[in-house]
C-alpha cells in the first residue's frame, strides 16, 4: 500500500514536498483568513490547517475547500498548487 505524500520521506530543511501530489484539507479542517506579508493592498487568502497523515478526498463532500477534483476549471477559486502546500515544523 502507498502512502500519503505527506507520510513520505521526501522533506527539505523547509518542509517542502514532492511536486507531484498536493494534498486536499480534510472537512474537519481548520480554515481562516489571512493576507501577505509583502504589501498594503491585505487581499486576504484562506489558509487551512490539519495534522500530517490525515487528508480530504476528491469529492467536494470530502474536503474542507467544498469542490471535486481533479477539475479543469483553474478560474474557479478552488485550484490548487503544489507551491501552495507546506508543513510547518
């Protein structure tokens, strides 16, 4: 059986992970807003956050960001990149 990316041994000193897998929040997942640190404009972004090991699934019922995947619709607001995963030690 394989393991989540997140079980997987494939970390550099700043956490980052294979590109190829980016893991789905879990529904139970924490989520609030927050915005960059490098300008005044504050747009704001969501951030969710969930213990390593445990992910969401594919379908919207499954994950906290409330839409299925794969899709091919990037202009959604519900696109997710690999840059945009990380695990904070």
């Amino acid at each position: 059986m394989e393991s989540n990316m997140s079980e997987k041994d494939k970390s550099s000193a700043f956490g980052v992970f294979a590109k190829d897998y980016v893991p789905l929040p879990p529904k139970d997942a924490d989520v609030f807003t927050t915005a960059c640190d490098y300008c005044t404009i504050a747009c704001g972004y969501k951030v969710y956050r969930w213990p390593v090991g445990r992910e969401g699934g594919s379908g919207k019922a499954q994950n906290a960001i409330g839409a299925d995947f794969p899709h091919q619709l990037v202009n959604t607001g519900a696109w997710v990149s690999p840059s945009q995963h990380n695990i904070v030690r």
